[in-house]
C-alpha cells in the first residue's frame, strides 16, 4: 500500500471513531486497522534511506555546459 | 611574402570594411538574441535571422534614447554602422538606433506550437494529477553538472534525509537537448518506485531554454505515466514544457520543495493520528459507560416498583376519563343518534316489502284491514320489486279463522 492510501484510510478510520456511531465490536475492528494502518506508515517513512541512483543511458557529463550556475539569484 | 602581425591583420579588416560604403550605415532587419544590458549601460545584442547572425553593440549614449526595453526574440531594426572590433576580434554592428518591429520569427513558432498543442487538449487542468505526498523515489531530469542539480539534492536533504532519489543526467540547451531530456524522462518513468518526476534546469537566456519548447519534448511530459514537476530557468521564465507538466516549479529548488515532504512534518502528523485513534476508542467506550451510568440513575431501575404503580394509576385515570364521558352529553348524543337513525330505518315503507311483505292498494289507498275489502275488488299489490293486479276472491277475517 501507498504512504499517501494508509494514511487517508488511517485518518478515515480516526474521523469514524471520534464521530462514535459504531458498535463496540466494529469500533474495536477499526482500531485495530488503525493501529496496523500507522505502523505500515511508520515503516514506509522510515525505510527510505536517501540513495541516489543515476541512470545513465546517454553519453553525458564530459559537455560542460553553462547552466545558470554564474547567475547570483538562487 | 610579407609576415603580418595580427594587429596587421586587424587593421586591413579595419580597413576594408571602413572602405564598404554599404557598411558606413546600415538598416539591418532580424531578430534580437542574447541581449545583455551590461552595469556600464553599454548594451549588447546578436542580431539574427534563419541564416546568419551578428554580433551587435549599442553604447550607453546611444542606449538611453531606446523607448522600449528590448529582449530575446525581439524583432527589431538596427540602424548603425558595421565595423570590426579589432580587441575582441569580431565584425560587429555600432547601432545608433534600435526599433522593435513586432514578435519574433521563433516567438511566433513557439505560439502556433502552443495554440495547437493547447487545442489538442494537451494542457488541460483536468489532465493535472497530483502529487504523491511521499514519493518512494523521485526522478530528476537535469544536467549532472547543473546549479540546478545541485539546488535540488540540497532542498531534499534538508526536508527528508531519507528521501530516494533517482538522477537521469540529459543535456539540458544545445543540439539535441531536447531529445536527451524525452529519454531520460522515459528511462525515469520506467524505473521501479519513481513516483513523481522533476525535469529543469536553471536559469539562462531565452535560446537556453528552448529545448524546454520543443514539441516532442512537451508531448513527452504530457504523456509521461508518472506525475511531471517543471522547474525551467526562474520565476519569469515560462516554456511549453511547464504548461504540460502536471505542476510548474519557479525554480528547481521550489520543485524540490513541492515534491520532497518534510519528513518531521509527516511524522508529526503519522503521531497525531495515532493520538487520536486512541483517544477515539476510549471516548467511545467513556461514552458508553456514561450512557450506562445515566441510564441506572433514571427512576425505572432505581424503583422498580413504580412501574407497577404508574401503570395502576394509568388505569384509573382512564377509567375516570370514561366515567365522566358517559356522564357528559358526548355518549347520551352518540345514542339518540343511532336510535333515531334505527326507527327512520323502520319508517321506509319499502322496509317490509324488501323482507316479503306486501302492500295492498285499492283506488291508490291503502288497505290495512281485510274488512275494507269485498269479493270483487280490484286491487293493486305492491311488492319490493314491482307491483300485480289482482282481484279479491274471499274474505276472511282473523275472527272467523279462528
């Protein structure tokens, strides 16, 4: 699942609770999605661990090329 | 033959092109590229059109007087003389005035290519997706040796360390630029866990950019199956490129900041959430408890046998109700009324007929006794349905059956 899916699924699920309608049984179902929900993301967000991968396919890097670097704004 | 010095060189070029009565004061008609109005107030310029270009040069005195404020594909007419400048050497234009004479050949293009692209629907908002919140890896079109490059690493470290990034280096101005950005862009798009793209670059001249106005280039990000952030030269600077992309970056380092999530910031938010679901649960359960708590303080659990007594007084009251219904003038009416409708019922002479009896008639009177009648009579019975003549045989009266 997507970072983004679980953790719209995730506030769903806490809207629902904080809005009370269930019964004891759905609520605690929902609880325990939620519970699983924020840890999936806890893990997506801490499993990144910042590579940087080059895909090389053209013959590039030996051009110097003027980019704007000289330009004083940022 | 004579050794010449470069000076030498110069000087005859000098020479010969001073000597070029066509070149003492020329119109010249083209368009404006490269423009750099240096600190001095000196102005410089190259003047092209599809075949040639020229370097140009308008000085500071000469500069002031220009009305309007010229720049890259401008197209203008130049009115100067054509020298060689021996220091730099180069033949160059010394205008003495400058006129704009409308849009340029390579404006004009860049709008028809707009406006056909823009009819195919290519730019449309609805096409817009939106951006991932957290990337899995995020794709970077860009030159590997860029400011651009460097803007971009430099926004994502300081948001999320974690952040994976994906670099696919393309040339970004010059020949074939264009179509070095289409493939990186492809390679990124097909790459495992690239979620999101960034293609730019960073700042520079109007001809810099334009590979970022090139048509295969614009469709490329159109149709690229991942989500395109462009971030093309600075703030002012707008290319087909970012009318296509799904969102447009002023510059590469704002790209990086659309794209890249602040890390602490999701992490605050993954904690709220996790708050809250707790606290939903138990307010939930606090509820319940109080509802419970609620309901055992009303008087039906505290005193059970109330119930019994209120239904018992419920009953009574009802049975007073009824009494003093009977006593008022609303049942005594009720009454008189249905007996009256019984006895009309009893008037309708047809009444008897319809059960069997019949109604016996002579000279249109009713007959109630059999001693109106003698053997002779013609009379008339009347029965429910219809009536029959009949004449009178015998009599009998009651006393004389018995």
């Amino acid at each position: 699942m997507k970072f983004e899916e679980a953790v719209g699924r995730l506030e769903a699920i806490v809207q629902r609770l904080e809005a009370g309608g269930d019964d004891l049984e759905a609520q605690l179902r929902l609880f325990e999605e939620g519970v699983a929900l924020s840890r999936s993301c806890e893990e997506i967000l801490g499993a990144a661990e910042g590579r940087i991968e080059e895909l090389l396919g053209d013959a590039t890097g030996d051009v110097p090329e003027d980019l704007g670097s000289e330009d004083p704004r940022p | 033959m004579e050794i010449l010095s470069v000076g030498d060189v110069a000087r005859v070029l000098s020479g010969v092109l001073e000597a070029e009565p066509r070149l003492r004061l020329v119109c010249v008609r083209g368009e404006l590229g490269s423009v750099k109005a240096h600190p001095s107030g000196h102005f410089y310029f190259t003047l092209k059109d599809e075949s040639a270009q020229i370097r140009g040069v308008m000085f500071r005195s000469r500069f002031r007087n220009v009305a309007f404020s010229p720049k890259d594909g401008d197209m203008v007419l130049v009115t100067g003389q054509v020298a060689f400048y021996q220091a730099g050497g180069q033949v160059q234009i010394y205008a003495e005035e400058l006129e704009q004479l409308g849009l340029g050949a390579q404006l004009m293009r860049l709008k028809e290519i707009k406006a056909r692209l823009e009819a195919e629907g290519l730019f449309r908002p609805e096409r817009k997706r939106a951006l991932p919140l957290l990337p899995r890896k995020v794709g970077i079109v860009t030159s590997s040796s860029g400011a651009a490059l460097r803007d971009i690493l430099q926004i994502a470290r300081r948001r999320h360390p974690g952040q994976d990034l994906v670099l696919a280096p393309a040339r970004v101005q010059g020949q074939g630029a264009a179509a070095e950005v289409v493939r990186a862009l492809r390679r990124l798009a097909a790459h495992p866990g690239v979620d999101v793209i960034i293609v730019g670059r960073g700042g520079g001249s109007q001809e810099d950019l334009d590979a970022f106005n090139d048509e295969a280039l614009v469709r490329a990000v159109a149709a690229c199956p991942v989500p395109v952030v462009s971030a093309v030269g600075h703030e002012t600077d707008i290319t087909l490129v970012d009318f296509a992309a799904d969102q447009r970056a002023p510059t590469p380092s704002a790209a990086a900041e659309l794209v890249v999530p602040v890390q602490r910031e999701l992490a605050l938010r993954l904690w709220e959430l996790r708050q809250r679901l707790g606290q939903g649960l138990r307010r939930s359960a606090e509820r319940r408890r109080d509802r419970l708590a609620a309901a055992l303080q009303r008087w039906p659990m505290r005193r059970p046998q109330e119930i019994l007594l209120r239904r018992r007084e419920q009953v009574q009251a009802a049975t007073r109700l009824l009494g003093h219904l009977g006593r008022s003038g609303a049942l005594r009416r009720r009454a008189r009324l249905q007996a009256a409708q019984g006895r009309l019922g009893g008037l309708d002479p047809r009444g008897p007929l319809r059960r069997g009896y019949a109604l016996v008639m002579r000279d249109g009177h009713g007959i109630t006794a059999a001693g109106q009648l003698r053997p002779g009579d013609r009379i008339d019975v009347q029965l429910a349905d219809g009536q029959a003549s009949a004449l009178v045989d015998r009599i009998e009266t009651e006393e004389e059956v018995r």
